[in-house]
C-alpha cells in the first residue's frame, strides 16, 4: 500500500484520476473513503487528478497517541505527500478538519496550491467553538468508554440510524489518538488577519448558517483578497457537510468555483 512518511509517521493514500491535481481533505473520524461515499469521486475524478488520504490518527495512516504528534505537524503531511508524488502545486478541497488545515496550508505553503475550498471551518475560535472542542473530546472519551453511547451520540448529530458501515467506521477509531488529535488542535495558536491578508490566491469559504463556524467562516474572507464566502441556509455542521448529507447544496458552487479555478 502507498505511504508518505513525514518524520518517521507513515500517511496512507491513494491516487485517482486525471488533470490538474486536487487534493481532498476530510474532517474528523472520516478517511479518504468518506469521499466515495456520496460520489464525490465519481464526480471529480474525471477533471482531476484526485489526492486521497487518511490524516494521521485515521484510516490506514499511522495513530500516534502523544498530543505533541498533532497540530501544526499534519499539514505537514499534506506537503510530503505532494513531495512523494512529484506535484509542485495542487488545488485543495478540504471540510471540517480538513478545512482548518487547509487554513494553514494556505497560509505556510501557499507556492504549493492553486487554490483553496474550505468549508465548515474558522481560522478564528469562537466561544461555540470551544464548546464544541470540548465536547469532541468528550464524544472521543465515550467512544473509549462505551461505544454504544457513543454510537447513539451521532446518530442524534445526524438525524437518522448509523448504516452499518458508519457504524463499523465509527468503531474502528483510536479513540486515544483523536483524543490527542484534538487536545493538539485547541493548542494551536490561531492565524491572525494579516496573515490570512497574504492569501493571495482564489479561496472559496462556505458554511451552514447554524453551524458554530459560521460567524468566524464569513469574517476570514474579508481579510483574504480573492476569497469568496458562501452561507448555507438553515444548514448545521453535519448537513452542510459535502460527504454526508445534502452534497447537492454544497456541489454547485463547488463546481462552479473549480471551473473558473482549473488552469489557473
């Protein structure tokens, strides 16, 4: 199986497709397959070369369990991964975690992309945000220690039964690893204006409107000169999340802002 080893932890991915490359980056507990899921692949893959991996703490790729092994060090990842492969710059599509790192990587790396979409994420931290961190970290301890809690904890987020391969995937997680994943992602220290101001390539930023990350989302657009924000009406975390539910709110002006982004 292919890995990218960045200092010695192992990142698994796979590569699909044909054109300009377009990496896809998912958020917490999901892997390279959530894209597959509600045919984001299908969708895509024709245009673009895809760049699919598990972050670190997921999937196939490594699970470290030290906090220290998290934060900023994941979007390193990212760039050894474009190393491994031979690309020099790369269009993101990242949600959620994958968002909040595409911040960054925007930010620290910004000669090695294109372009940015980023949704369901702040560069900010909002007190809703640190609320919601706190209860990530609880969701992981309930997954630790009773799985079955934790199982009806999501399908309450998401509005319906956990299919069965939901269920296996939510099971299959290193709750310690997330746990420390998280803890990591709190430390961070947040970018401020001047740097998002830096950005000076086309970003699109899109978020439900009742998602805690709304306020922050829309406010890091003023600050980047070629970014673009889209809000998602009546829509939270969950439902405007582009691999689980309604994609078909989302995927319009996704592939309207990766039409006008393409060759660029």
């Amino acid at each position: 199986m292919p890995y990218a080893n960045n200092t010695g932890v192992k990142i698994y991915y796979e590569v699909e497709g044909k054109g300009p490359p377009l990496v896809l980056a998912y958020g917490l507990t999901g892997g390279l397959n959530c894209w597959r899921a509600m045919g984001i692949v299908e969708l895509l893959r024709n245009d673009f070369q895809l760049i699919l991996f598990d972050a670190r703490g997921h999937g196939r790729s490594d699970k470290p369990h030290e906090v220290s092994a998290y934060g900023l060090k994941m979007i390193n990842d990212v760039v050894a991964l474009l190393d491994l492969i031979g690309i020099d710059q790369a269009h993101y599509f990242g949600y959620s975690m994958g968002a909040r790192l595409g911040f960054w990587l925007a930010v620290r790396h910004t000669t090695r992309f294109r372009s940015f979409i980023l949704g369901g994420s702040s560069p900010y931290r909002s007190e809703a945000q640190i609320k919601r961190e706190d209860e990530l970290v609880e969701g992981m301890k309930r997954l630790l220690n009773d799985p079955e809690g934790a199982i009806r904890e999501n399908e309450q987020l998401m509005g319906r039964p956990l299919t069965a391969e939901e269920r296996d995937a939510l099971l299959a997680n290193d709750a310690q690893a997330l746990i420390a994943l998280v803890t990591a992602f709190v430390a961070m220290p947040l970018l401020t204006d001047h740097e998002l101001s830096l950005i000076s390539i086309p970003v699109l930023v899109f978020c439900g409107d009742a998602d805690p990350n709304h306020t922050g989302a829309r406010e890091s657009v003023k600050h980047m000169p070629k970014a673009k924000f889209v809000s998602l009406p009546s829509l939270d975390h969950v439902q405007a999340d582009v691999c689980i539910t309604r994609n078909d709110l989302v995927l319009s002006h996704v592939k309207e802002f990766l039409a006008e982004v393409r060759d660029k």
